[in-house]
C-alpha cells in the first residue's frame, strides 16, 4: 500500500519532504525486488492512494482570508476561536458547489436542533458556522488542528502524478504479473481534510465515512506492507484507521517500512508517536526494507 507517493511530496513539489526521492527510490526496488525469478517473495497486490485537492480547499490558503483580506501563508494554524472573532474567515466570495454529494448536515451533526447551525437566517449555508464547528471537531479529537498547507496535489496538475520511479516500478509490476495496479484517491471533498485514506477528518457525507469495501478488500491480505508520504501525517493515520478497524488477531498484519516514508519537517514527534503506536498494537515495523522476506 503505497501511501501518496506523488509529485508534490518530493523535492521540485510544492509540498516537499527533502528525504522522499530516497523513500521513492527504496519503494521501487521493493517491487522490482519481487519480479526476480529466485524471489521468495511476491507481491500479489498494489494499492496507491493519491491526495487530490481542488485549488479552493479548507485547507488551502485561497479559501481563507484575513480581517484585512489577506490570505493566510502557508502552515498557518487557524482555530475556531479565531474564526467566530473574525481573525480568519472564508472568502466571501467563495461559491462552493454544496450538495448532496459535498455535505450531509446529519452526518455531521445527527441532532436535528444543531442541524439547524449550519444554516444561514434565509436558510442557505452558513459557511462560517461550518468552519467553526469543522476546526472545534479537529481541536476535540487532538490529532491535528487545521493546519494550512501550501496547494499541492491539485487535480490534473503534475504534483498530483505519482513519483516518476514509483511509477515505473509499478509498470513494470503490472507487466510482469499480469495484474493491475488499484488507485484510491482521497481529499476531494473542499470541505474537509482527509489525512487517512480510509476516511476523513471530519465525516460529512458518505465518500467521507469509513471505506468500508477498501478496509475490507484489505483484511483478506496476509501482508499488509505499508510506505509513502508523509509517516507524520497520511501514513500515520491510514494505518492507525486500518488497525484500529481491524481484529486483535489481524493487526499482526500490517508492517511499516519506516525507511520508505519520512515525516512533514517539524512533525517528527507525530511520526515517533506514530511507530511506537504501530509496535503497541501489534503491527511491524521494517527499519530496512531490503531485508523483508
């Protein structure tokens, strides 16, 4: 399961980690390791998430301005104490597509009288009122308050495409095997993050609940081998959802290659976190994947 391995993450991208083109290149010998004809091991399955923002995105600066009309630079942290004091607020302008496809109020809120907080006095929605419940959620679960990253990953843009060694190896998997490659994409929504690619941060219509069929498809593996982008962020909490949903008896599954993912600069605490969580519930941790078998 090769976690975000795209453009974007890697030096030249918009959201780089300096040590990923290593990551990258340790993937790919990975699974050109198990084409080899005296190979014991095989890899029968590849699932590759990709990150796929839209320009105008929460967690982008573009959706934001300041009381001055400014837009908040990159790793900006904005709390919902913030926004109901007007520091931070959606642009004004801003014409979401809100749909049934974009919001459920009742997955968000199943009570029917709070339901009633995310819209406006003509009974429109209230964007703000949103934003300020969207960060309270971020801010009560701990994981992570709503951080602003600079674009990345957008839609059709060449930081969205899989990582050019990544991509070959993959090829060249499919080639050999006879299978196809599966390409899980993740973040669409504007209106809420979503680090995991089992779900989102904040559940809002039924793309962002839990990937029931995906968690499933992945429980009948005997091996789950886990790398990518980033271990701080993405990594971190697609396994901690993938674990967590999982049978005592099936955690022993899941194995991180921690030399083919690297942390977000300045969360190397979350990733530390992280692997140690990985050790307490079962789950391996490979510290050199040239070494599996």
């Amino acid at each position: 399961m090769i976690i975000d391995g795209q453009k974007d993450f890697h030096p030249g991208g918009s959201l780089a980690i300096a040590s990923a083109d290593d990551d990258a290149k340790r993937i790919a010998a990975l699974i050109r390791s198990t084409l080899a004809n005296n190979s014991s091991f095989k890899i029968d399955r590849i699932v590759a998430t990709l990150d796929s923002h839209h320009k105008l995105h929460i967690a982008h600066p573009s959706f934001w301005r300041s009381e001055n009309g400014v837009e908040p630079a990159p790793y900006t942290i904005i709390t919902s104490e913030e926004i109901e004091n007007v520091k931070w607020i959606p642009r004004k302008d801003l014409k979401l597509p809100i749909s049934n496809q974009l919001f459920h109020a009742n997955i968000m809120n199943p009570n029917p009288i709070m339901r009633k907080s995310f819209q406006s006095s003509d009974g429109t929605f209230d964007l703000k009122a949103y934003c300020i419940e969207y960060c309270k959620r971020l801010e009560k679960d701990r994981r992570f308050q709503l951080c602003i990253w600079p674009e990345h990953c957008l839609i059709g843009s060449t930081g969205h495409a899989l990582h050019d060694d990544i991509k070959s190896a993959i090829d060249e998997w499919i080639q050999a095997t006879g299978r196809s490659a599966e390409f899980v994409m993740k973040g669409q929504n504007l209106l809420t993050e979503m680090f995991s690619a089992l779900k989102a941060e904040v559940e809002i219509c039924p793309e962002t609940r839990l990937n029931q069929e995906l968690l499933e498809s992945l429980k009948l593996s005997d091996r789950i081998l886990i790398c990518g982008q980033a271990l701080s962020h993405c990594v971190n909490y697609t396994t901690r959802d993938l674990i967590d949903n999982m049978e005592e008896s099936e955690k022993q599954k899941v194995e991180v290659l921690k030399d083919c993912c690297s942390c977000v600069e300045g969360f190397e605490d979350c990733g530390n976190k992280f692997l140690n969580y990985v050790h307490a519930n079962g789950g391996k941790v490979h510290l050199d994947s040239t070494s599996i078998s």
